[in-house]
C-alpha cells in the first residue's frame, strides 16, 4: 500500500514527521495493532558517545520498537536506526536517536515514560495486564527509569527543620541467613512536606547514619527535632550526625507499650480469677475494651466495661493509670505535663500492678525525650501513615524481591521520585541538522 500525500497528516499527529517520511502503513484487525513504516529524511546521526553529528553511515539496522497507542490499537514504528562512523571517537558507534533509549529498541521512549507514570498509580501486574506485556518487562523499564529520576531528582529547598525516622517490614528472611538485616528498610521522613526523603536498608545505626547523610551539613545542622520509637540505633545515630537536634519521643509507640502493659495485665487477671463471668470478659476477643477510650467505644461496649469494672477492682485502678497517662500527653505544656506525671507515678505506686511499675521503671531512661515531645508537638504520625501506603503498595505488588527496586518504589509511591518531582528528561524530535 503506498500512502500518497494525503496520509502524511499521520506523521504529524504522531510528532514525527521532522525525522521520517511514511513509507506504508499497515492495521491489522485481528491483533489491532497498526504498524508505520517509516522512512529517515536523512543518513546522518548523532553519536552516542560524544554527541558529534556524523554523516558517515557505517551500517545500518532495522528496529521495530512500540510506540504509545492510537484509536484502541497498539502502534508499532519500523525505521532505520544507524551505526555512524565518528571522527571525533575514531570508531564506529550506534547513533544517540531522540526516540529510542540508548542500547534500548524494544519500546520508544515516551512508551517507556508513559510505563513508568502508569506504575506511580498501579502495581506493575496490572501495567502488564492492560499493555498486554510482561510484569517482567515492566519491571525492567520502571526500575531503569526509576534509577534515572534519582540521579536527577533534585529535592526542595525547604526541608526540615523537623523531621521523623521509623523502619517498615521489607521480607522475611531465616536465622542464619546474611541477608536477615535487610529485612528493613528505615525511611527519614521532612515533615513540612510529609514524604520520604532518603532511605537505607536495615534498622541499625549505620542505616539511620546513610539517611540522615543525604541532608546536606547545613539541614543536619539547623534540624530541631526527629520524632522516633525507643528504637536507640536510630538516637544514638541521630545525636551523632544532629547534635543540636533532640530526638522526640513519639506518643504512638509510647502509647503502644503502654497498651502492651495494659494487656499483660489482663491475661494476668485472667489466669488469677475463678470466677467464669469475669473470664468471659476478660478474654482476648473484648481486649480492645481495655485499650479504647471511652468516648471511642459503642454502647455495647461501654456495658461490657462496666460489668467487668462491677467484677475487678483492679481494672478500675488500671484504668485510672491509663486515663492519667493518657492526660500527660494531653497537656499543653511542659510545666502541666510534669505536674500531671507526679500524680501519676504517685498513683502507679499506690495501684502497685506488677505490669505498670515494670512500664514506669523501663520509662525513667526516656523521660527527657517525653518532655521534648512538649517544646516542639512533633510525632510519627506522618510517618506511620505513609508506611501503611508503603504496605498496601507491597501488598498489590505481592511482594519485592529486590531491595534496592523496594527503595525506589518507596521514594515513588510517597516520596518525590515521581513525575510530579523528578521529571525524566525530554527528548524532542528535532532534524537531524539541527
């Protein structure tokens, strides 16, 4: 079939027709997949290695790469790529062509580009599935171009001055295997604009040490706060590195082990009381009655508190603990918040639970990291936000076998190693004398 004049239109819809001339074209109905035969305007060629534009034509090969989609069919292009001979490198060399990636003939490259945005929103399966292409191949274009938007990714200029670090679960990996301090990855969290920033892989003071190197010595100098856990790989790295930044310690996690105390307590209950009732309401299943403040809880449970308060009096007093503990981190300053911890300790002595003196003893050694909670209200809950996003990606994905790939996916997904931050460079059809 030869197009004539009035298909050439075609060229210009597809922003090529600076290089090519159409020599055919082809549809075929069944695969719906058109096909353009294209032709070069001229045999000249840039080189790959220096950018010299050579008219010297050592040899020629055909690529037929896939290009982005038209009209619900897939679009393939057939046209000469060139091996130039330089004069500057003295050797023969594949030309540096605007539309394919060096070494690279499968796929144009806005085909790659358009992949790679597809996998900011979609776990790679799904990209394969609706491009009719491999999750390999996917993967193999998403993780090249990833890598290439971070050696240009260029962060903003206001990061800092408070900033939060926690690990998120990687893979399992069994006793005994080298591997098994990978299981982490720690992510450091700018809290002015919420994404992940730097990450490294394992839990370890060396791995909080690569993080908060990629701040510059000027952010590591002016930072103010890092709201962490108890984990003391991440403090003692953080007051190597930030000397002047104190490390806050966060109301979740602290929340959380005090919720652990909480429900040692009530399994201790369980195993100390014969009275059938009050096991039934003590058991595992109503353990969140414990752990819930009550304006969070239903009706029905609210009657189920109240039984079990009319059956142990200690549940009472543990209560009590917990809603003065709780007032501690409701204060609005310093001075009301150590005012309210003196009641509190106070309390704590007179109750005398096992499971709370244990808590408040192993509490002592956090106290001053408690009281910068007050001077600057920073927490991880950003932090823990984003790794519930960073789970429902792994989740979608099935799994990352490959720990740097897992990085680049977190820097994507909640990060700035995206099409919005880190755009992958432009390469327009221009003529090849240009």
């Amino acid at each position: 079939m030869n197009p004539g004049k009035g298909y050439q239109f075609v060229l210009q819809l597809a922003n090529l027709s600076d290089d090519f001339e159409l020599k055919d074209w082809k549809k075929f109905e069944k695969e719906k997949t058109i096909v353009l035969y294209l032709k070069r305007r001229e045999r000249k060629g840039r080189c790959s290695k220096c950018g010299t534009l050579c008219d010297k034509i050592h040899s020629t090969d055909e690529v037929k790469p896939r290009d982005l989609p038209a009209f619900g069919c897939t679009v393939r292009l057939v046209f000469d790529r060139f091996t130039v001979k330089c004069p500057k490198c003295d050797k023969a060399v594949v030309e540096d062509f605007w539309l394919l990636r060096n070494g690279k003939h499968a796929f144009t490259w806005r085909y790659e580009c358009q992949i790679s945005r597809m996998t900011e929103e979609m776990p790679n399966i799904s990209v394969a599935r609706l491009e009719g292409l491999n999750d390999k191949t996917v993967f193999n274009i998403d993780f090249e171009l990833l890598q290439l938007r971070q050696e240009r990714q260029q962060l903003p200029g206001t990061l800092g001055p408070h900033y939060s670090m926690d690990e998120v679960y990687y893979r399992f990996f069994p006793k005994g295997d080298p591997r098994k301090e990978t299981s982490f990855v720690c992510n450091l969290v700018d809290l002015t604009h919420k994404k992940v920033i730097f990450n490294a892989p394992g839990r370890s003071q060396a791995s909080a040490t690569v993080c908060l190197m990629g701040l510059s010595p000027e952010q590591r100098a002016t930072a103010q706060s890092f709201a962490t856990d108890l984990h003391e790989a991440f403090h003692n790295a953080i007051k190597a590195m930030c000397p002047q930044a104190v490390v806050v310690l966060d109301r979740f996690h602290v929340m959380k082990l005090f919720n652990e105390a909480m429900n040692d307590f009530r399994k201790a209950q369980v195993h100390m009381t014969t009275d059938e009732d009050e096991k039934r309401l003590l058991r595992g299943s109503n353990k969140w009655i414990l752990l819930t403040r009550p304006e969070n809880l239903t009706h029905k449970d609210l009657s189920l508190l109240d039984e079990i308060k009319a059956l142990n009096e200690r549940v009472v007093e543990a209560l009590l603990l917990r809603e003065h503990f709780i007032s501690v981190f409701d204060s609005l300053n310093e001075e009301t918040a150590k005012l309210r911890w003196a009641t509190l300790l106070r309390l704590v002595e007179e109750a005398d639970i096992k499971e709370f003196n244990k808590f408040f003893s192993n509490f002592k050694a956090w106290l001053p990291m408690l009281w910068d909670y007050f001077k600057h209200k920073t927490s991880s809950a950003v932090i823990e936000a984003l790794n519930h996003k960073i789970k429902a990606t792994k989740i979608a994905a099935y799994g990352y076998l490959n720990l740097r790939y897992f990085q680049l996916k977190i820097l994507q997904r909640v990060g700035f190693l995206n099409s919005k931050y880190a755009p992958l460079p432009t390469r327009r059809p221009v003529c090849a004398n240009a």
